[in-house]
C-alpha cells in the first residue's frame, strides 16, 4: 500500500510564484513574490498586479493614417464623446544642444523632410516596468530602454523612429539616397538584402546603415555599449515605400505607417517627446534637431459651406451645428468673398473634397439622423442606338419564329471565299488582315453567308437533319482607300424543315416562299416591297430569289441558294441526311432597312359594316408575275377596297397557249355604312381596264 506521511521542511506564508513566471518582471527575478502584508483575502491579483487594462484591436483603413496612433484614436473619441481632448505630453521643449551631422536628401520628393538630433552620455539598459507593460500589450517584444522609446512612440503619436549607434556611423554625415547597384544591407532580423535603386536607403559616408521606412541595419543598432545615438525622425513619400519593402519582402510597424503617409507638421512634436524620453529612461544629453524642411507646408484648403455640405448629405442641419462638429475635428472654417473655406490640419491627409467634410458631418452627428427621403431626380433611361434597336428587333423576331443565332469571327480564308464565289477574289476586291492569327483567318469578311455556311457544313457533318441559322454582324468592304463597315442581318434553312418532323408537319425541304414568309412575318413593320433580282449573282438561284427595296434601295437578298454552291459547301456531308437538299438564304443590309421602318402601329376600329368580295379570274401572259396584277389594282386606289389575294393559279386544258388563269379576291369595305352593289360594280369595271393595260390580262369568260 502506499503511506501518507509528513517530511520535515519549512512552510512558506503569503508566498506565490516568482514574478518571472508570471510575466510582472524581465530577466530571472530573485526568490519568490511576496505580497504586501495588508493585502486582502479574495484580491483579484489582476487588479493588484495591474493587468486589467482593455486592449482594443482596430481596423485602421487606408484614408485614415492619422488613428495609427493612440494619439489619432484619443481625437476620434473625444469628437464622438464630446469631451476634451488631454494634451499628453504638456509643453516640451526642443533640445538646444549642438546640432547633429549634416543631412543631404537626393531628391526632396522621395524624403520631403528628414530630422535628426545627437544625444550623447546614454546609459543602455532595461525598460521600467510601465513601460514594458505598455509595450507588451500592443504585441511589442521589449528590447531595451532606446528602441522602447522609440517603439513606445511610434504608437503613441504615430511617427516612425530610429536610433543609429552614433559610433558606428562613418565619415561624420547622413545621405538620403537611391540605393546603388551591388550594395547590400545586414538587417536588424539577421538577414542579408541584396539592394537595388528601387529601394531608398539611408547611408552614411560608405555604405547604406538603413533601408529608409523599413527596417535598419545590424552594424549600426544600438547595444549595450552605446553611449550616443543618432535619432532619426522622417517622412518619405508613401508609394516609394510601399515598392522598396515589396522588393525585398519585408513589412515593419514602420514601413506599415509610411506606405499610408506621415504627418509631416507633427514630425517636431514626436521628435521633441522621444528625445525627451530618452533623455528621463537613459539619461544623456540632446542636442538641436537638424531639419531639411523647417516650415511643413499646409494642407490645402477646401472651399464648402454649411449649405453645399447639406445638399450633399440630404439634410437640413444648421449652419451652426456644422461648425461646431468641424471645430471639433479641428477644421477651421473661414468666411471670405468667394466663400466658407475650411483648413484641415496637417494630420487629415484624406480631407480634400466637400463630400470628405460631408462624410465627416456625417459621421460624427449620426447616419441615423439623416432623413430617409426618395431623391427627386429620377434616373435618365439609357438612350439606345436606332441601329441597335433594330438589329436586336429583328433578332428576337427570328428567335421567335423558331431560329438559331450564330455567332462567327468577323475573318475567313482565302479558300472558303474561292468557294462561296465560284472563283479567286478578284485582287483589291477584298480586306486582307496584315497580322492574321493563321492563315484561316486571312480575310475580312465580305457577307455573313460564309460563317453560316461554315457552321452548315459543320452541323450536317455531326448529323444534323436540318437548321435554321442566323448571324447578325459586320461586313467589310474596300471603299476609297480605306474599309466601309456594312451591318447585315443573314440566315441560312437547310435541311429539313422543321428538323424533326412530326405527325402534323412532315420535313421538307426549305424554298422560296418558307424564307419569303419568314422575313415578311419579320419586316411587318417596315416599308419595304419585293422585286425580281436585277441580275444574276452566282450566289441565289435566278429563278428562285427576289430582292427586297425599301425607299427605292436595295436592302437585301433572298431565295434559295444556287445548286453549284451548295454542291461546293456539301451541305450535308458526303451521303448525309442533309445531302441533296435545297438550301434558302438571305442577307439583309439593316442600315437600309432602318431607313424603311415605320412609325409605331396605331389601332383602328374594325368596321361594324358587312363586307362585299368579288372574285375576278383573270387570263394573263404566262410571263406575268402576280406581283404585277396585284400592283395595277393597288395603284388605282379605291376608296373602300381593303384586301386583294390570291385564290387560285391554274395552266393546262381549257387555258390558251402562252396564257395563265388567275382567280383574285377583292374585298371591300366602309367603316361608315354598308355598301351597295351598285358601287362595287364600278370599282370592277376601273379594275379591268386598268389590268388589260398594265399586264395584258382579261377577264375570263
């Protein structure tokens, strides 16, 4: 078994850890730590030790450099709580002692002010105590009591330092330059950087001791042994060193305030309250700062008054609520002849517009007190292109009579023109690339018919049974030098039509008078009107196509394709589905047709009267087309008359040689009253002799 005993010792009373453990002291503390002897049973020892203070981790964003500090954070507060803001360091005096090295900046505009001071007779040692537990609890490691000062007051006033050991700087002076080719730097975390002029250094007579806004170097760090420091207080330009710490990777506290912008008024301050630091935790004497640039120069001023700053923000605060939250803000607002003109401080980087004091308003007296009112300007709708309007019109159109829209590159080759043309392009008839990806791509296209016939051959080779095609593009032309852009609107049926017969529809083969209904479904409101081809163009069968005009110009092509030329494409592959089958096009110029369109359709009442029809039929020359009977009706313009069709087309027994039997319908009608015979008969008998003159037709007997 196991046996309880008492061991002789010595019991410790009011005895806890060391204060090493418990993080209260650096270094091995001596024995144990002993508690006051009036020290109360049920102490928090957080409370007692002092370790009950809030740390708050914020989340700065760019435009506010100013609230990197507890300093920029104090001023926030005491705006929103309405408070007075504690001056923290009281009325410190610049040291007046012998000036430091001599300093030369390069180039103003990377470093437009650098400050530096000799303190000497310094004494390295620890940190107190409050100055380790502040330090600690921003995350800083302490290190001794010069870089603490100037860690403590990077976070205190938002000023990056540095302290050199002034021993270990060569030849006597300070050089703010471009780092030179083949120097390189040992830095403070024990790695070596190899620099380039993109990084911006600072040197001493012989070589580079820091990488400016980054990191400093080893040889020149403070140690126990210093005894004088040079301390450094600069500016440098944001964008320089946010590329210097990306070239060689390295982020730092410093580089981290820097890249966001320096307050280079408030530079003498925090230089003035780390000299004097330093002076209390090591002794020593300061001497006088050397500056480049004594006189900061101010921030430039924004012209905005109470009443701008209410439109702005949509409210209707007084003028005296407004300026007393931007005095607050200490921003001065200045009544002259041309205006309110506001001084923001030198720390306000961000404030250079009259919205940024809006927001500032804003922020401070509450979004919630803004009213939520609808803003009388109303959106302008967006002002669409007529030919836009047009094309995307005739697209949806076609989609909605069950087609496809392709889309092809605006380029084809040499060899796939030879083919749609019959022949070679005739030289200078065509737009050649002078880079062409590939040799498929040689070519500005002339017609839309090319890609769809590509796309054609291609459909049918995956075993298509039939298609509906149609691309809405450019095509290129030479014109006078130069290129003249055409926008065309084509389409391609072959096939079978539809692709996938069905028990009410059987496939058939596309012809003239499917792509004809087609595009008149389409062109309903557009002014436009079919004739016979002028000539023959290889592309359309001659007997098998028309040309559409609107206003007297050609706006387009349609039919069926020439046989040679589905032959050439193989439409259908070579014994496919598709193979054999007539193929229907067209091509339409939308910039002739926009011209035809109509106004928007107006409603008119049917009429409440009854219709009269009369059929006519007709013995015309076998080469007359109907489209000219039709024609010599519609140019009497009959009052009442309100639809001429077609019923019926008949050759063959009975019928003369040479001859074709037409059977029209007319249909009249009056919206005010019921015609009588009487009158239809009249308009009859103006119709014959007006056929028999225009076409050689007769009435049939």
């Amino acid at each position: 078994g196991v046996g309880a005993g008492a061991r002789p010792g010595r019991v410790g009373r009011d005895t806890g850890p060391p204060e090493s453990e418990l993080g209260l002291a650096q270094g091995e503390s001596a024995g144990i730590l002993v508690l006051p002897p009036d020290t109360p049973l049920g102490t928090d020892f957080a409370a007692r030790a002092g370790k009950c203070d809030a740390v708050l981790d914020l989340d700065v964003k760019p435009n506010r450099p100013d609230c990197l500090s507890h300093l920029g954070l104090a001023r926030e507060l005491a705006v929103s709580f309405g408070l007075p803001l504690k001056d923290p360091w009281g009325a410190l005096a610049a040291p007046t002692g012998p000036e430091a090295y001599p300093v030369s900046v390069a180039d103003a505009a990377e470093c437009p002010r650098y400050m530096g001071c000799l303190i000497e007779g310094i004494k390295v040692g620890p940190s107190p105590q409050w100055l380790v537990r502040r330090l600690e609890a921003v995350g800083l490691r302490p290190i001794n009591n010069i870089v603490d000062a100037t860690n403590y007051v990077l976070f205190e006033a938002g000023q990056p330092l540095h302290a050199f050991d002034a021993d270990l700087l060569q030849g006597g002076r300070i050089e703010v330059r471009d780092a030179r080719p083949g120097e390189s730097i040992l830095a403070l975390d024990g790695k070596e950087y190899r620099l380039t002029p993109t990084n911006l250094v600072i040197a001493d007579a012989s070589r580079p001791v820091a990488i400016a806004g980054v990191i400093g170097g080893q040889p020149t760090a403070v140690s126990d042994k210093t005894t004088r420091i040079f301390l450094e207080v600069a500016g440098f330009r944001p964008g320089r060193i946010r590329r210097s710490g990306g070239a060689i990777g390295v982020r730092t506290d410093s580089s981290y305030r820097f890249e966001r912008g320096i307050d280079a008024g408030g530079m003498p301050a925090a230089a003035a309250r780390a000299a004097a630091l330093i002076v209390s935790l090591a002794e020593g004497r300061a001497g006088a700062f050397r500056d480049t640039a004594p006189a900061a120069p101010p921030r430039k001023p924004v012209t905005a008054s109470p009443e701008e700053l209410n439109r702005i923000l949509g409210t209707r605060y007084p003028a005296e609520r407004i300026e007393t939250v931007l005095g607050r803000l200490s921003l001065c607002m200045e009544k002259t002849a041309q205006g309110c003109v506001v001084h923001p401080p030198s720390y306000r980087a961000d404030l250079e517009t009259p919205s940024d004091l809006a927001e500032e308003v804003a922020r401070h007296l509450g979004y919630d007190a803004i009213p939520d009112e609808a803003s009388p300007v109303s959106l302008p709708v967006p002002e669409v292109p007529p030919l836009h309007e047009c094309r995307e019109l005739l697209c949806d159109g076609l989609c909605g009579l069950g087609w496809c829209e392709a889309y092809n590159y605006d380029f084809v080759s040499v060899p796939e023109l030879e083919r749609f043309l019959g022949r070679p392009p005739a030289p200078g008839a065509q737009l050649a690339v002078l880079n062409p990806i590939s040799e498929d791509w040689a070519l500005l296209r002339p017609t839309l018919l090319v890609g769809l016939l590509r796309s054609a051959a291609l459909n049918f080779n995956r075993g298509a049974a039939g298609l509906r095609l149609f691309e809405a593009g450019r095509a290129f032309l030479p014109h006078e030098g130069g290129a003249r852009e055409r926008s065309l609107l084509s389409g391609i049926l072959s096939g079978l039509q539809p692709a996938r017969p069905n028990w009410k529809r059987r496939g058939e083969a596309p012809d003239l008078y499917e792509v004809k209904g087609t595009l008149e479904t389409l062109l309903r409101g557009f002014a436009v009107r079919w004739q016979e081809p002028s000539a023959p163009d290889g592309i359309f069968h001659p007997g098998a196509s028309l040309e559409l005009l609107a206003g007297g110009a050609c706006a387009g092509k349609a039919g069926v394709l020439h046989p040679e030329l589905v032959r050439r494409w193989d439409l259908g592959g070579a014994g496919g589905r598709g193979a054999g089958r007539e193929t229907a096009a067209f091509e339409l110029d939308l910039e002739v047709l926009l011209r035809a369109r109509c106004a928007a359709a107006r409603f008119q009442p049917f009429s409440a009267f009854p219709s009269v029809a009369r059929d006519l039929s007709l013995l015309a020359p076998a080469a007359t087309p109907y489209a000219a009977l039709e024609g010599a009706i519609r140019e009497l313009r009959l009052d009442g008359l309100q639809c001429v069709e077609l019923l019926d087309l008949f050759t063959g027994k009975g019928i003369p040689e040479g001859r074709k039997s037409w059977t029209v319908r007319l249909t009249f009608s009056r919206a005010d009253r019921t015609l009588r015979d009487a009158e239809v008969q009249e308009a009859v008998d103006r119709i014959l002799p007006a056929l028999r003159a225009a076409c050689g037709a007769e009435l049939r007997s």
